[in-house]
DNA sequence: CTTGACCCTCACGTAGCGTGAGGCCGGAGG
DNA sequence: CCTCCGGCCTCACGCTACGTGAGGGTCAAG
C-alpha cells in the first residue's frame, strides 16, 4: 500500500525518503529559508507540496554537483544569475581541487616509498651519486634495523622530500668529510686534538641536516659500527687506512670531552 | 640583520613566518596539545626551541599530505602506528575523493552542456529518436527564446540527467499521444468532449514530466504556437489533417472549463 | 487507552582555524 | 620618565552543512 498522498503534501518523512536527503537537512534548509514547507498542519508539521518537491528537487541536483546553499539559493531566487557561468566557475574549482588532491596523492606516494625503501632512487642512480662501492642493499638493511624507530620516520619523510640533486649534494658533502679526516689523521692530529674535535662536531652536524638529528650519544654508538661493521670499516679504511679506528677514537674523546662516558653510550 | 635567534627559541610569530603558517595555527596546536612550546618567558610568552621547530615542521609536512590532526598526533607521540598503513589509508582517501570530483566534474559538464545546448544527444541520436522529420535547430531556436526563464532552467537540469534511452522512451510517449489525438478527431469527438478534455489533460501530464511544468495558461499558449508555427503545425496535420487546428480548440476548451478565458492567456 | 512510529523545537558538536576584542610587554624616541 | 608602536596574551564567537541526541507532543491502529 503506497502512503496516502494527501492531496495536501507530505510530511518531512516522506519527502526525505523520495528525495534520500535526510529528514535533519530538510529542517537545516528550513531553518536557513532556503526550502520551506508552504503548508502545515495545525499542529506545526510540515507538509511539501507538489511545488515544493520540485524546488528541493532542484537543491538536490545542485547539492550533488557540490554546489554551496547560498549559491543554490542565489540560483535558485536570482533569476538574475548566470546559471552557466555559476556553473562554469564551480567546474573550475573542482578541477582545481581535483589538481592539488592529485599533489596530495603524489606526495603520499613518495612519503610512502621512503618510508618503505629509505632511499627514492633507482640503483642506477644510487651507484652515481655513491660510487661504485655502494651497497644497494645496505639501505634495506637500514631499514629492516630502524623501522619504527622515531628516527626512521625524521629520516623517512626528510629524504621523501630529495630530489637526486640534493642527495648528491649530500654525497659530496659526506665525501668531503671523508677526505678532511684522511687528511687530519695523515697530518698527524690524535683523537682528542682541537681539529680532531671540530671534525666529529663536523661529522654530527652534516648527519642530522642529512639523515636525522644525532645526539652525541647516538654519534658514539655510530663510531663504534663504523669501525666493527666490516662495510664501514672498509669504507673508512679505503679512504686511509686506519681511519676506521681513528674516527672512533676522536668521537670516543669528543665525547668525554662533553661529560659522556663513551663506554656507557647507548643509542636510546 | 637577521632575527636575534636569542639561544632560548623564538616567538610565536617568528616559528610561524619560519614554518609558513599562522601564528593563530601554533595558538591552535597549543591549545589542543599537539605541539606545546617547551619554553616560555616569565611573562607567558611562549619560546619554541629548536627541538619545538623539529616537531612542528614534521607537523607542517602531514598537514600538508592532507592528515587531520588526530592522525598526525598519533604518529608522532604513539610509536606503535604504522605509519606506512596510516599514510596507505590516507592515499586511498585522497583516491577516493579524486573520483568523486572527477564524476561531480562530469556531471558539471553535462549540466552546462543542458543548459547551452537544451539536448545532450548528437544529431544522429536525435534523428534516430525524434524521427527523420526533426530538426536539430529546433533546440537551438528553443533555447534562444526560453534562456533564462526558470521553466529553461527546470528544462536544462531535467534533461542533463537524461540518457539517450530515456529521451527515446519520451519521444515514443509524445508518439503515443499524438496517435491517439488523431484517432480522437477521426472518431468524430470533438473539442470539449470528455474524450478531447481526457486527452489535453494527459497531455499537460506528459508535457509536464518531460520538459518543465506546464500551467494550464501555458498550455493555451502552446496550442496556439501548435497551430500557428509552420513547423509544429506541419507536424500535427502530418499525424491527421486538421489536427493541429482541433488540438489547439480542445486546449482552449478545456482551458475554459477550468474557468481561464484562452483569449487572455499568457505564458506567465 | 495504550503503543509505536512519526513529528516538533532546542541546542550542542564537528575541523581547523579566522577574526576581532580587550589588554599586557618590550624596546626605541623624546 | 613617558609614550608609542609592534608583538604577544587570552577569551570567545564564526564558519559548512548538517549529525545526534534530549525532551516532549501527535497520529493511527489495536
């Protein structure tokens, strides 16, 4: 049995149903004046005419396109507008939020890949800017070690921002340090020597603006790997041998030098 | 000269112009306690350290991709999130929307395109469903009278809805009551009968549920255009000699059964 | 007369701040 | 010392388009 369409209208239910608007939206475009009911019972409820189906009707349609009330009602009141034009201007907002959603989502991809991978270069790329010494492996290993790690994630969304560009930069930032400590040891400046000290400070200030921020703890901790990893130390070694040591001995020092004990170091 | 970067931190305003954002945004964060300044002087105002920087940057990068709030609050105080799954979330969000604005795109598209051109078909389709008599000026013409009356209006948002299916079910609805006028005259009813009243009646009904609502007013100056206008004439002399002159009667008959004088009819 | 479905009017909550209002602080000039 | 201007502070309401109850009448059926 089909509702008994009084010939009067129907109740905010009913019209809610057909329209599949809620019953809380048709108050709303009450309230605001953009849809009122022309009739009501004696008792205050609300009844939709035929006309006034065919006005929500039309809100619908513009509602759906994603259309604002006041503009709407300015289309639907002001004969005066231009309905086209109205309608152009919307169709470019959209497209421009359809544009800088597609941003977002870019964004979110790379984020997504450095978190995933660490590094958003092709092996190809990585082999350039490192050197054929470069292990492509070494940052999934990185990553299997760090993942969820706080600094995992500074390290992550940092370098989600790097063009190829700037991680070559780096590079060659990390190989002039490389060749600076070659040379303070070959110039026989120890661990603990005021150019020694500068170098570590050097090194701890290049890391955290490439990797994440590096407490002198955390440094003391990275030293010590340097030089027991077999990969670093032969990295360090390859620029001068014994550097490996070296290097861990002038951070040990530095570190004892700011009221650390280098033997108690932990990476927190 | 550069701000004094005093050791202790810098001022609401002076992070905000470094982060890019309003002092009101920091205010915000303050208040809701995603990023509080762990500082502040004697005096209440707040000092964000370089500490404080490091957060709200990380903040500004997620706030970027989209994130609310509550998410970003949770992936920076509660390590357990996964933050590859959270940001995989927030892609497909950002997907979703995308589709969403591109299908609202193309509905804007079809609506301009209603309210320009008044058809959404090609001319084959038009010829295929009005028949080989139509022509595809009409529309034009159509549209050059009518733009910017609101019974365009009702015309362009029904008919941007419309697919080809639906206008040939509409064109064989108008088919059916044309043949049935005919049969109507050649029986011998004639213009204020009951059958030729039946008949203005589902005609009003019909024209009502295709194009725009018609008044019985309107509906005189229908009929008279039906008779005068070579073209619409043409058609219903085509379905039965006369008939074009015996539909515009029985309109005004109607008309004046209802109480309206045809004479003075006017379209509103 | 009761019951359950429906209706009414407040009125607060939402996300992320914008935008004043009204008033205190800090450094420079007179 | 006073004043001035720019910067800072804390309320606190405003914005979109309703969602979601709270508390209480209304309507048709049993």
């Amino acid at each position: 049995m089909p509702e008994a369409t009084s010939a009067d209208g129907l109740t905010v239910g009913q019209a809610a149903t057909r329209l599949g608007v809620t019953i809380r939206a048709l108050h709303h475009w009450d309230e605001i004046g953009l849809a009122r009911s022309s009739l009501s019972t004696p008792t205050g409820y609300r009844l939709y005419t035929a006309a006034d189906l065919e006005r929500l009707h039309r809100i619908v349609v513009y509602r759906e396109l994603g259309l604002g009330l006041e503009r709407i009602r300015a289309i639907l009141d002001d004969s005066a507008t231009d309905v086209p034009a109205a309608l152009r201007t919307q169709r470019q907002h959209v497209a421009d939020r359809i544009e800088h959603l597609q941003q977002l989502g870019a964004g979110l991809d790379r984020m997504i890949d450095a978190h995933e991978h660490g590094l958003l270069l092709t092996v190809q790329e990585q082999t350039a800017i490192f050197g054929p010494r470069w292990n492509p492996d070494w940052s999934a290993q990185a990553r299997q070690r760090y993942e969820g790690t706080p600094q995992w994630q500074q390290y992550a969304e940092q370098s989600a921002t790097r063009s190829p560009a700037e991680w070559q930069s780096i590079a060659d930032t990390m190989a002039d340090l490389d060749r600076s400590l070659g040379e303070s040891m070959q110039a026989g400046f120890t661990p603990g020597s005021p150019e020694a000290q500068l170098l570590v400070e050097r090194h701890r200030a290049v890391f955290s603006a490439s990797y994440f921020s590096l407490t002198r703890q955390m440094q003391v901790c990275l030293g010590r790997m340097y030089e027991s990893d077999p990969a670093f130390a032969a990295h360090y070694d390859g620029v001068r041998t014994g550097l490996a040591a070296w290097f861990r001995q002038s951070i040990d020092a530095n570190a004892r030098n700011h009221g650390i004990d280098p033997d108690t170091a932990s990476w927190h």
